[in-house]
C-alpha cells in the first residue's frame, strides 16, 4: 500500500478537526550492526524512527520533513574509494544532524574535516571526559562510560565545529556545531555497555531537534485507521489470518476502518502445529473476526513435493497462498485490497536496505510474493518492531492469550522439516513440537522465552531401543529469549526439563531415536533453521 508502506512520513495526530504532523527521525543506515538499536532507542524515546538508505537525496528528506536526522555507524572507512556517503546537501537543510562513529566521520570529511586511521584501534569500553556541557550531554556527569567500536577517527574538525567531549585514544570523541545543530560521537550511545547513551539520544531528540515526544499507540491507531480509510475509500479488503499476533493485530485495525467490508480468511495449508486451526479458529471467535476457513493443505504439498531449497520453499508457499486468495476473492466479489501482518524485521530480514545490508532470508509475505498479484497491499504494522504491535494490539483490546501466543513462521512447519516436506515428517514434527509445548508450559517457562519448538532434521541417526539396532529420525530443540527477534540468544533450559523433553520426545513419537538441543544464538544463526 502506497501510503502504509511509509507510514513515517504520513504520521498524523487525529486531534478533533485539527490535524498535527508527528514528529519522526530518519536514520540513514551505512551499514552498522547496531542501527537496529539506533532506530529502537528513539522509538523508546516516543519519536518515530525510521531507517532509510545512506544514499537518500536531500529533496526526499526535505519532502518528508523528518524532525531530524541520524547518520548510522558503519563497518567501511569515509576515505576509500566506494565508500557509502549521504547526500552533501543533508546538512544545509537546517535540520539536526548526529553523526554515530561512522556517521562522524562522514560528516565530517563531507564538511571540510579530516578523518585519518587511528593509531590505535579502539574496541570496548572506554571513558570520555566531556568538555562543554549543555547540549548532547545536558545534565549528565563530566566523566562517561561509553562503548567504542572504530579503527578511525577524526583528526582535524570542520569550520564551525568543536570538541564536546574526549577520550584518551580519540581526541574527538564527541564534536558539534551547535549553530547548525550537527554533532557527532565517536562512541556508540545505543548500546547498552553505554549506560548514558539513551540520555544523550533523548537531548538530541529533545534539546536539539525540538521532538514533543508523541509516538504512541493511541497516534499511530488514529493515523493508520484513517490513511486505511483513506487509501480503501468504499473498497473491500480481505485480510490473510494466521492465528500470530501480527495478522490478528493488523485485521482488528482495518477492521477499524472498514468495518464489515474487511472479510478475513484463514487458510489451513497443512503446516501447522498440532491442533493448531482448532485453536486459532477459537480464538478468532472471541474476537468477533468470524474468518473463511479454507482447507487447503493437498495443494500446498503438492507445491512442495520435490522442493529442498528453503527459498523456493518460502517462495513457492506465497505464490500458493496469494492463488488461494485470489480464489476466495471471486467468490466474494469485488475485493481489491489484501491485508498482511508484515513487521520491520520482516522487511529488513527480506529486502536489506540500500545495499549496505544482506538479505538474510525471504519471508513469504515480503519477497516471496508472486509477480502480477491483483491485490494491492495493505500493511498496517509493517514499520513495527513486535513488541510494539504487541502494545498497539493491547491498545486495542485483544487479549493477554493471544498478543502472547509465540510467534510462528508464515511458512509454517515447511521450514522446520529440513529437505523435502512430506505428510510422514510433519507428522512427527507435529508431534515432537507438541511435547516440547507441553513441558515448557509445564515448567512454567513459556512467558520468560520468545520462540520454543521442535525441527526435524534431514539426516538420520543410529541407536538401539530394545536391544536393537535403529536407524531414525533426529529431533533439534530450539528455544531463545529474544525481545524483537532481531537479535536471540539461546535459552538456558534447566537440564531436568530438558531431560524430561527428550525422554518423551524418543519414547512417544515414532521413529526418531536422538534429540539435540540448539544453543546457537542470532548471529550468527537465525531464530528458524531455514
């Protein structure tokens, strides 16, 4: 959708007659490992964020008209060739610039400075002695702790500039132009290892760029119902339901806008978990969503026979759910509009940003959608981290049970049964997943985890039940904490519970004879397998 799928730009507090732009900062993204966080650190500060290509042009952000601008840090240096650069003219916008470790040094060679290798290369902790107070550093201490993660830095500043703060490695540590309103920080203020970084972010949102801080749940409901009214006008839309938190979030809000010409669709593909439609189906009841429910699971198979390469998994499964739709479509008339509960990550996850970033895989709803698709999109959500659709789904009225159910891919078990998928191995995926759900609840564990659940692995392993030999299945355990699956780490599960999972797991589901337990974290591996 042409104007959801920028939502940033379009913020818009619904206050009576009057309507008020939200503020919102563009971060351009060189590239860093942390411009996640960046953009993370300001939402937490109630300022939207957004991340955009390090390449934008000035006349865009000047369309926009963002609060202010952040320059991410960024694995190149400023003074090779090819390096990434923003636009020159950024900076005779008149808006507020900080410049984050890379973001610095751009700004500052693009503006008359100089950046040089450092003599030495600085990882980790380090202190800062700050040299003006006010600004940046406005009620904080003179001597910070701060995270340093560079192996160049700024050796002559630009006309107009001084240093705000240093270090004994880095002499610029921190610098500014506070008449232009452009500062920079060698140092990375969204860490956590930089215990005072969320209070420099806030002065540069608060002090420097004049942000009332009005990114909430209430503003965006209000924004995005309306620019769904406004984009569907007297249109039908019909919303792809999962049973997730996402697509439930995302057709409760159109459903807010459109009323009953929203008509949601549940398809069982055959991909779920054990007793999976039955629950799902309750849950849509309690919420009045009253879904189609489409059995679909013979053509989704047959989709998948032969199929082992988990992107013409994911991909195949989008072009089979879109033909799905568009067959219910016609039997409903008329309907233009397709609903999806897209996320941030999602996105990122799928598409990189301007180059500087991997794709790391193809969800089925981003990159795997088919070319040629009647539908045009709607994605109310996807700008959001799922933590704050969780806040906006509870702003809205869903219940605990279902805003906290753990999130479960698009492509279903499809992409938890390594190699082909077959009617035998979802069988025993499902249930093998079934009793790692079973005693992780029962161990009282499930609200301390993100993500548990079983994978069926490729190979097969020897073993001995009743004194003969076996040649079964392998069952990974996976479980991690997580708090917007960006990044994971792998869950310490107390070794009885453990124990307890495997022994059912061997003694209950037929043919498999080993369970292992994944301990690998995001990076380097990703939540799923494939």
């Amino acid at each position: 959708m042409r104007r959801l799928n920028r939502v940033v730009f379009s913020c818009l507090a619904l206050c009576g007659s009057e309507v008020i732009p939200l503020d919102s900062i563009l971060i351009l993204d060189f590239g860093s490992q942390y411009t996640q966080l960046i953009a993370r650190r300001v939402r937490e500060a109630r300022v939207f964020s957004e991340i955009v290509p390090p390449e934008i042009p000035a006349d865009e952000i000047r369309r926009h008209a963002p609060a202010g601008i952040i320059l991410s840090g960024g694995p190149a240096s400023i003074y090779e060739e090819g390096a990434p650069k923003p636009d020159p003219r950024i900076f005779a916008l008149g808006l507020p610039v900080l410049g984050i470790c890379y973001g610095l040094q751009a700004m500052t060679a693009l503006l008359g400075g100089k950046v040089a290798p450092a003599g030495r290369r600085e990882y980790g902790r380090a202190e800062i002695e700050v040299r003006e107070e006010g600004g940046l550093f406005a009620g904080l201490p003179s001597r910070l702790s701060v995270w340093m993660s560079h192996g160049d830095r700024v050796e002559e500043l630009p006309p107009g500039f001084r240093v705000l703060a240093s270090s004994a490695n880095a002499p610029v540590a921190a610098a500014g132009d506070p008449e232009r309103r452009l500062y920079g920080v060698q140092f990375h203020p969204e860490v956590a290892h930089t215990p005072d970084g969320p209070a420099i972010l806030a002065n540069f949102l608060y002090r420097v760029c004049g942000c009332r801080g009005d990114w909430t749940p209430a503003n965006f409901i209000a924004e995005t119902v309306a620019a769904i009214k406004a984009e569907v006008g007297e249109g039908r839309a019909l919303c792809a339901l999962s049973g997730g938190v996402d697509s439930t979030v995302a057709a409760v809000l159109v459903r807010r806008a459109i009323g009953d010409r929203l008509v949601s669709v549940f398809v069982d593909n055959g991909l779920l978990r054990k007793n999976e439609a039955e629950e799902v189906l309750a849950a849509f009841s309690r919420l009045g969503l009253a879904p189609v429910q489409v059995r679909a699971a013979a053509s989704f198979l047959a989709r998948l026979r032969g199929v082992t390469d988990p992107e013409e998994k994911r991909k195949r499964i989008g072009t089979e759910f879109i033909r799905v739709f568009e067959e219910e479509a016609k039997k409903l008339g008329p309907v233009e509009y397709l609903v999806q509960g897209t996320l941030y990550p999602d996105v990122i996850e799928s598409a990189g940003r301007g180059g500087h970033a991997a794709t790391i895989k193809t969800h089925h709803n981003v990159g795997g959608l088919p070319p040629g698709m009647r539908f045009r999109l709607i994605e109310p959500l996807r700008l959001l981290f799922k933590d704050e659709v969780r806040v906006v789904g509870q702003e809205l009225g869903i219940p605990h049970e279902i805003l906290w159910r753990q999130p479960f891919p698009g492509p279903g078990l499809a992409v938890r049964v390594l190699g082909e998928v077959t009617e035998e191995k979802l069988a025993i995926l499902r249930e093998a997943d079934a009793i790692v759900r079973e005693e992780i609840a029962r161990a009282g564990l499930a609200g301390e985890l993100w993500q548990y659940f079983a994978v069926l692995l490729e190979n097969r392993s020897v073993g001995v039940m009743g004194d003969e030999r076996t040649y079964g299945h392998v069952v990974a355990v996976r479980a991690v904490t997580s708090r917007d699956a960006m990044t994971a780490d792998w869950a310490r599960l107390p070794h009885e519970v453990l124990a307890e999972i495997g022994r059912r797991i061997v003694n209950e589901v037929p043919g498999v004879n080993r369970v292992v337990y994944d301990i690998s974290s995001k990076p380097p591996a990703t939540i799923e397998w494939e």
